[in-house]
C-alpha cells in the first residue's frame, strides 16, 4: 500500500513546499501535462468541451490498469501542482492527485468520465478512499484487504467534487448509483446516498428518490443507513420538493419516529419537521408520536446512556420535537394536554437550578426556550407560561450574548400571542436598554420586541426612543426600524397631529433610509383626514425652511402644499409667493421625478394662486427646453394648459382636489414581511404583536377581515385591490371603482378620532353561518373492510362486549359501559405473532368534536408484546346529537406498515336511559308527539328462524339499545314496544318511543320511532333496522 501511494505523498510534500504561487501553479500545469498525456486526444483547447471528454475518454488506452486509471483521476481531481517524478510505473500514479488539484482551487477538465467508470467498479478500493486511520467495523467487514482501507476516495469522491447538480455526466452514473442503493452491502449504500445528497439534481432526485425511501423504511437496514436515507431525503426534498410524494410517504415516514435507536429518531424527526410544514394534515399522526416520545424522554428516563450529552438526554431531538409540536393548533384531546403540561412542567423545573457547566447549560436552555415557545402556543394565559416570563426576565439581563438574545426572541414570541401585555412591559426599561447592546443581533431582536410590545398607552414613549436611537444606529438596522416605527406610528397614534410630526421627523432623521412607501403612506392618510389638513401643510412647510431637507420631505411638502396650501395662504408666513419660492429653492437639488411631481404642484397653483401664475408660466417654460423628456413633455403640457383663457374649465377639471383614497393594507406591513422572510424552518408566528398574528392566521385560513393599521380613512380597515395584487404604489392609485365597492362604517380606531371619507372603505362579503352540527367537510376515511369487520360492528351496537376486529397479526376485544350522557369504553389490543409489534399508535377522528368527545384516558403504548394484550381506556361524552360514529385509527409495524381504521360502536343509543311507562302514559305521549316529521317509520324485510319469528333476538336488539322494553303495552306478543331518554351534556334531554311489529306472513317488520327531535327518530331507525333486517339474521347464522 505504501508504494501506491508514493507518488501522491511526493506530490502533495511538493506543493507544500511551494513557496509562491507561481512555483504551485508551474508545477501543478506540468502535472497535469503528465497526465493528460496518458489519454489520446486530451486537450484544453478542445472544442465542445462536455461532448469531446466524453468522446476523448472513450479512446483512453487501453494498456492502462483499473490502478493507473484511478490514479490518474486522482491526479486530475486532486490538481497536483508539483510532481516530483514521471509515472513510469503503476505506483506513480493515484486519482487522489486530481481531486487534490481540484481542491486547491484549480480548474480540472479531465478525470470526469474516469470518475464514473471508477463508481461502476465492483471493487470497494475504486468505489471509496479513506484515509489511514484506525478501520470501522464497517468498513473490515466491506473491504477486501487492508490495501482497500487505507486508498483514497476514487470514483465517489471524484463525482461529488468535480461534478455539479446540472453536469452532463450525472446522467452517466445514475444507473451505477442505483444499483448501489440496491446493494446488500450497506458501505456501498452509504457511499450512495453520500452522492445523492451532495450533488443532488432534478434528475437523480426523480430518478432515485424511490429508492432512498426504500433504504429508509426497510426493516433490513442498518441503523447507519436509515440515518444517512433520512438526511439524504431531506436534502432532496429542500432542494426538489416537486419530486417527493410527501403526502404518499406520511404514514410510513412517520412511524419510524418511534425508531428504538435514538440517531434513527433525531434524523427521522429532521425530515419529518420539513414535511409537516408543507402537508400538515398529512402528518398529524406525528403529533401523537412526539408527544410519546417526549413523555418517554422527560417523564419515564426511557433512554440509553450513550445519547446523554451532559446530563441532558439528547437535546437535539427534544429541541426537534418541540418545535414539531408548535406547527399544530393545541389539541382538544385532554390526555395529550395533560401529558405535555407535564412535560412541559418537568422542563421548566430542571431549568430553575443553576448549571456552571457551560455545555450543559447550553444545552439546558436549547430545550428549555423551545418548550417555553411550546407553552406559549398552546395557551399564554396558563401558569407555565407565567413562570416562562419570570425566567425570561432573569435572561435578558443574563451575561451570555446566546441567552439575551433568545430571551428577547421569546419574549416577541409572547408578545405576539399574550392578550396583556403588562407582564412584559414591567421589563420596558431592560428592553430598551438592548438597543445599545455590543452584539447586532441582540439589539434586532431588541428592536423586534419593541414593535410587537408596542400599544396605545406607551406608543409616545417607544417610539421616541427608537427615534433618538435612530441617529446612532447601524446603517444596517436603519431599514428596518424606520419601517416599525412609521408602522407603530400609525398603528397606535393618539392624535393625527402626533402621527405627522413624528413621521416628518422620521423623515428627516432617516433621510436615504427612509423608501417611497412612508411619504405614500403620510399623503393618503392627510388625503383622507379633513381635519388634519391645514395642520400638516403647515408643519411641512415649516420642515422645509430647513437649510437641508431629504428629498421625502420634499415630496410630501409639494404633494401636500398643492393640495391644501391654499388652505393656509391667507395665514402670516405662507402667502403663496413664500410658498412658490420656498419650493423653487429646493427644486434644483432634486432628482427628476421630484421635479415632475413639483411641476404638478405648479400646475396646481396656476389654478388657485394668480398671483404667482406668470412666475409659474416661466417655470414650465424653462423646463420646456430640459434634456430629461419625462420633464419636458410634463412642462410643454402643463404649459398649454396654464395658458388656455381664463373662462376655459379644462384647467378647473384638471386641478381639481383629490378625493379620497379608497382603504387598502398599508403597503409598510407588506414591505416589512417581505424583508422579514422565513428561514427554512418556518416561524409559528410573525413579529408584530397578537393582532398581527391574528390577522395572518386569517388569511391563512382563507377569512378576509379588516386589518389592524389605519386604512387612510380614520378607520381599523383594510381592503384588496381589485387583483389582489400588492403593489407599492398601491397606496396612490385613485378610486376603487370595482362593483364590490361597499360602504362601511367610520370609528373610533386605536385611540385616533373619526375622520370623514367621501368614498368610504370597501369591505368583504359578510360570513355565511354555518348551522349547527355542521361538520367540517374532510378527507373520507378508507375502513378497514373484511368479511366480518361489518357484523362485528352491528352486533356491538346493541351488545356491551364482544370482538371488534380481528386478523393474522392483531385482534381488539371490545367492552363498554354508559351512564347519562358519560360512556367509557376499554380495548384490548392483542399481539398474535411472536415478534412485537413496534411504532404502535391510536388515534381517534370525530366527525364533530362540539357534538361529542371521545379521547384515551392515557395515551396508548408504542410496542405491543408478542402474544399478549395491552389494554386502553376511552372516555366518551355525548355533548348534542351525532349521527357519524368515531372513526379508530391505528398502525404499526410489522415488517412492512399496518393501518387499520374501525368504527367505533360509539352510537346515539348508547346514551339512552330506558324509562319504564304503563300503557295509557305511552299512548298519551305517542299521541302528543304526534306524525311526521318527528315520526320516522320503515318496512323491510326480515327472516324467520324455523318459520317463525324469532321475538327473543328481536326483544335482545331493543333492550341492546337502550330501550325499557314494555310488555304491556301492545297485545300482539310478537310485537315490541320501547321508550328511552338520550342524555347530552350541552343539549339536555329527548324522549324516543319505538315500536317494532313483525309480519311472519309477509315476512315484513314495520318499525315506528317517534321523539322530540326529528333527526333523534331518523337515526334510531337506521340503528333499529340493521340488525333486525334480513341481511342481520343471515349473516348470525
């Protein structure tokens, strides 16, 4: 081994001893000289580069040995620069040499097509390298000599470093790839899933992403192996989600969570996380799994001691696990609440003792900001969460930069979604001290908490200070705080006089940082406010006495001026001439745009000010002979218009005042999200504050309301344009003319005062109720179906006990007991093999949860025992009236993965109370409530049993439902008379009378509900004739 690797040792001992560039690059050119000249046709120059290596390497000689080959490439990939001798024997020469020149820096053009010959070799040596250390177990069971542990990285290598996701040659390896994935050997499978995930590529991604899923679910894999699928198809799935059947792959993908190998879980959970984001609905199971294996994690110190990294058992994968769980609304399933509050709980106490180990706390805090960010989001109002806040206090002050800096993103976090923000701003003087904190980042996230705890009562206050920290801050924070403040500003000012003096003082604070969409922002708010108008064209017009004022300023004060500067030119100090003069003065300092729009203020005043007309005409004139054409053509147009005679209307149309703005989101809040983006996790929630968030959980969900800053016309409102398209200059078109254009009301909106609006906002289409005990429409669940599935069912909603389903693997038991409105119900799952069942799960799906609840009183174990049963608790509640039974969920792993789903015999008559009635009482209160629609009646064949009746099952199936069965009421014996009572927690009480008469002439049975509720009466006779009908008595015998 030690001459094969001679001439790389003395090529790379040559290129360190290169004292200059020069010398490296001299010698790296004459080694690849050498090595371009063992293969016809090899040149640099060489037209159609990727097409003439192909061809080239196809004539390589063919007297060249699988060792020279592979050294060769690794002389091109290595990019030897120096080479201490000619490669005479098979010794000299090594692949390693090209990747190690390719590493350096230097352009390789040769070596690719050798690259993917190597990955097609069966030998492990041409495959992959390594370098000399001490061998794996892995690795002595895959190579064939010590020689192959210790070569270098030949083909794979050379493809992941000299090759790129769009390269031609990719192509070439697809099928070697595959075949690898395919391999037994899991060294071959590492190798490439390594390939895949480096270079990646729409094709190798569509072509091989089957087969990474098949590495990653096999029960055969190695637990090395699952880890590198996992990330491999996580890799894949960032760069190509198009090519991965995400929603397909959820059930299978989620269950190796439960894996029992930890680093199987960690990774699992990775890709998991990225699939949930985009499919939630697909992988709501994981819900279910996280908090098992939290539970397992925190509350049961279920873990090997290997994964214990400084007290703390594998952070990573809590931290993992937590955050998955905040991409859900809180679940309704009050045993899954229980769990993770004390999950939660167990986190919060381990953080209140002081850690000195610096990596123990590192990575006590890691879990412990993730959970307080889980409680935020299932209920800030709850205790943990108030504990949370004490701690975060002690954080921002902490000396850590890492500390301060996530206690400050937490603290936005409760901000964002917390309906009091008192307990946080007790800390407003901590927070405003951030500002000025060494590190950037602490101060943005400092910035962040200001905007999101910003409100009426201390809007003066916060926005002051972010004003005055304003003039010293970095100019890469400028942006962004100008933007929070002109938001907050308009949010939560107490008075429009307050909003136009700060903003104009933003302005001229700001200056380039500042954009177009603040003085857009300010003109259709003074645009829309009467009241405000005079104040601010004389507050603009005293900025602009400024020696120096930013070009902003001044197209708010020309904007402004031309609109309402007559309003304040009968007033001392603004006489048009001064106003003329004062923004001529600026004019010439200005960019052509600013000039266009003065010459429409000019053209504005020719119409009210004629006294300053001439000097106007003489303005347009001059500008007339201007180079920009923009300019001219708007002076030549202006100019024709100003001198048309005086009795001429033409100009009296044209300058007419701008009429409102219609209300539309403030293109700030839009422009701020934009900047603020989202990283490849994405956020829960949004900087902003609750409203904020509600406001964006709105969308999402497809629910248009109005928004939370003021819509230019004094009102909390907001409106679309009419494409529904944003646009930063949406704030100055004219007026809304679409047919949705409606009225609505003016108020009082963040403390500001009504304001008057000719063209009032246009709102949505008001909601459509939705009646009661509509159910929300979803994905129709598939039943599990066989021969016997059915018959189990029925027989069950009238019996207390019996099977509910049963195969090869699995078998339930059924058992049950009801009282009032409350049931519970106890399943015994039974393992019939010999191995366990693993990544076991149960879940239940109500059609309605506001009309019943039916939820585990623990939650159910992630491994049933090979020929035993575990046995599971459910509470049910009946709340209203139901007519779709639950639905069980459950699947495992058995080998390959099982899914089962089952009704629940969970029906309405389970929740009857029989009432005993003598004869003239049953009659009174059948005749009282009377014919249809409370009366639902049904004929339907039924079987007789040696030809006759069989009165016993039938009087069995109506004392099954709840029903007192009365003997005395019908004279016919083969006749079944019953009344019950349903009770629900939210609905009261309904009484249900039934009468069952059989024909055994006709072989027909006629049965007769009446109750109080109509839909009670339907479903108790479909209940009724399922087990009586003929297909019933068939199927029992």
């Amino acid at each position: 081994m030690a001459s094969n690797m001679r001439g790389l040792t003395q090529f790379i001992a040559d290129i360190r001893a290169a004292r200059v560039r020069e010398l490296e690059e001299k010698r790296i050119n004459k080694e690849m000289a050498n090595i371009r000249k063992k293969f016809k046709g090899m040149g640099e120059g060489t037209p159609c580069y990727r097409a003439c290596i192909i061809a080239d390497w196809r004539r390589i000689d063919a007297s060249l040995t699988s060792t020279q080959r592979k050294k060769y490439v690794a002389k091109v990939k290595l990019g030897i620069p120096i080479s201490l001798k000619r490669y005479h024997s098979d010794a000299s020469f090594s692949p390693a040499q090209i990747i190690f020149t390719y590493i350096l820096g230097y352009k390789v053009d040769i070596g690719h097509m050798e690259a993917v010959n190597l990955i097609s070799s069966s030998k492990y040596s041409e495959k992959q390298i390594v370098r000399r250390q001490q061998p794996s177990l892995c690795l002595q069971r895959a190579a064939k000599s010590r020689d192959d542990m210790f070569d270098f990285i030949q083909g794979y290598l050379a493809v992941t470093l000299l090759m790129h996701e769009n390269s031609d040659f990719l192509r070439l390896v697809v099928n070697s790839i595959r075949k690898d994935l395919e391999s037994h050997s899991e060294i071959n499978n590492c190798l490439a899933l390594h390939a895949i995930a480096n270079v990646g590529g729409d094709e190798i991604a569509e072509a091989l992403a089957p087969d990474v899923h098949r590495l990653l679910i096999s029960p055969t894999s190695q637990t090395f192996v699952k880890k590198k699928a996992a990330l491999t198809l996580l890799r894949l799935y960032r760069k190509q989600p198009q090519v991965i059947p995400a929603e397909e792959w959820a059930l299978r993908i989620v269950s190796i969570m439960e894996d029992p190998d930890l680093g199987v879980a960690v990774c699992v959970t990775s890709l998991v996380l990225a699939l949930a984001q985009d499919h939630l609905d697909a992988y709501a199971i994981c819900y279910h799994k996280a908090v098992g294996r939290l539970q397992k994690l925190i509350i049961d110190h279920e873990y090997p001691p290997e994964y214990i990294y400084y007290k703390v058992p594998t952070p990573w994968l809590q931290v993992k696990l937590l955050r998955l769980l905040q991409y859900y609304p809180p679940s309704d399933d009050p045993t899954l609440r229980d769990a993770l509050d004390r999950i939660l709980q167990a986190i919060l106490n381990a953080s209140s003792e002081p850690i000195k180990n610096v990596q123990h706390n590192n990575a006590q805090n890691a879990i412990l900001f993730e959970a307080i960010g889980l409680a935020i989001h299932l209920d800030p109002r709850s205790s943990l969460v108030t504990s949370a806040t004490t701690l975060l206090a002690h954080f921002i002050l902490s000396k850590e930069t890492n500390v301060r800096y996530l206690g400050l993103d937490t603290l936005a976090h409760l901000a964002a979604r917390a309906d009091s923000l008192e307990q946080i701003k007790k800390q407003q003087k901590t927070i405003l001290l951030s500002l000025r904190d060494k590190d950037i980042s602490v101060r943005r996230r400092a910035l962040d908490l200001l905007y999101s705890m910003c409100d009426v009562d201390n809007a003066e206050l916060i926005v002051g200070e972010l004003l005055r920290y304003l003039k010293v801050a970095d100019y890469g924070l400028r942006e962004e705080m100008v933007l929070k403040i002109a938001i907050s500003t308009e949010k939560f000012a107490t008075s429009y006089k307050w909003y136009v003096d700060t903003i104009l003082q933003l302005i001229s604070t700001a200056g380039d940082h500042v954009g177009d969409e603040v003085w857009y922002r300010v003109v259709q708010i003074v645009t829309n406010t009467e009241d405000l108008q005079e104040y601010a064209a004389k507050v603009t017009f005293e900025h602009l006495k400024n020696p120096t004022c930013h070009e902003s300023l001044i197209k708010i004060g020309g904007y402004i001026l031309g609109e309402y500067g007559h309003v304040i030119a009968d007033a001392p100090g603004y006489s048009p001439t001064e106003q003329f003069q004062l923004l001529q003065s600026k004019a010439n300092f200005c960019s052509a745009p600013t000039r266009a729009l003065l010459l429409s203020t000019y053209l504005k005043w020719v119409n009210v000010f004629p006294e300053v007309k001439q000097h106007l005409l003489l303005v347009f004139d001059r500008y007339s002979h201007v180079l920009d054409s923009e300019l001219q053509q708007r002076a030549c147009e202006y100019l024709a218009i100003a001198s048309r005679p005086e009795e001429d209307e033409l100009l009296t149309n044209i300058c007419e005042e701008m009429p409102p703005f219609p209300a539309r989101e403030s293109s700030l809040l839009a422009r701020l999200n934009k900047k603020q983006g989202d990283t490849e996790d994405k956020r829960t929630w949004i900087v902003g504050g609750k409203e904020a968030n509600d406001e964006r959980e709105l969308k999402r969900s497809g629910t248009v309301r109005k928004g939370g800053v003021l819509d230019g016309n004094g009102t909390d409102g907001k409106a679309q344009t009419p494409n529904g398209v944003d646009s930063i200059l949406g704030d100055l078109q004219g007026l809304d003319l679409s047919s949705s254009a409606a009225t609505a009301d003016n108020g009082v909106t963040n403390g500001l005062p009504n304001a008057k609006s000719v063209m009032p906002p246009t709102t949505s289409p008001s909601p459509v109720a939705i009646p009661p005990g509509a159910q929300a429409s979803k994905a129709a669940v598939q039943l599990t179906v066989t021969p016997n599935t059915e018959r189990w069912y029925e027989r069950l909603t009238y019996m207390s006990e019996s099977l509910l389903y049963e195969d090869l693997q699995l078998q339930i038991g059924y058992k049950s007991e009801f009282h009032g409105h409350l049931g519970r119900l106890a399943l015994y799952f039974g393992n019939k093999l010999s191995t366990p069942l693993t990544s076991f799960s149960a879940t239940i799906e109500v059609a309605d949860p506001e009309t019943l609840s039916v939820s585990f009183a623990k939650m159910p174990p992630s491994t049933v025992t090979p020929r035993l049963q575990t046995q599971q608790i459910i509470n049910v509640e009946c709340k209203n009236i139901f007519t779709t039974p639950p639905i069980l969920k459950i699947s495992y792993l058995a080998g390959s993965l099982q899914t089962i789903n089952l009704r629940l015999p969970v029906v309405l008559t389970k929740f009857f109370e029989p009432v005993k009635l003598a004869a003239p009482e049953f009659f009174e209160r059948w005749k009282l409530i009377g014919g249809p629609p409370r009366e639902a009646q049904l004929v339907f064949p039924i079987g007789l049993v040696n030809g006759a009746v069989d009165v016993e099952r039938q009087r069995k199936i109506v004392e099954g439902n709840k029903l007192y069965l009365l003997t005395d009421v019908d004279p016919n014996q083969t006749n079944s008379v019953g009344a019950g009572v349903l009770h629900m927690s939210a609905a009261g009480k309904v009484g249900c009378l039934v009468r069952v008469e059989p024909s055994m002439a006709a072989k027909l049975c006629r049965v007769t509900v009446r109750s109080t509720s109509e839909v009670v009466a339907s479903e108790i006779l479909q209940l009724l004739r399922k087990p009586l009908g003929l297909d019933a008595i068939s199927a029992s015998k």
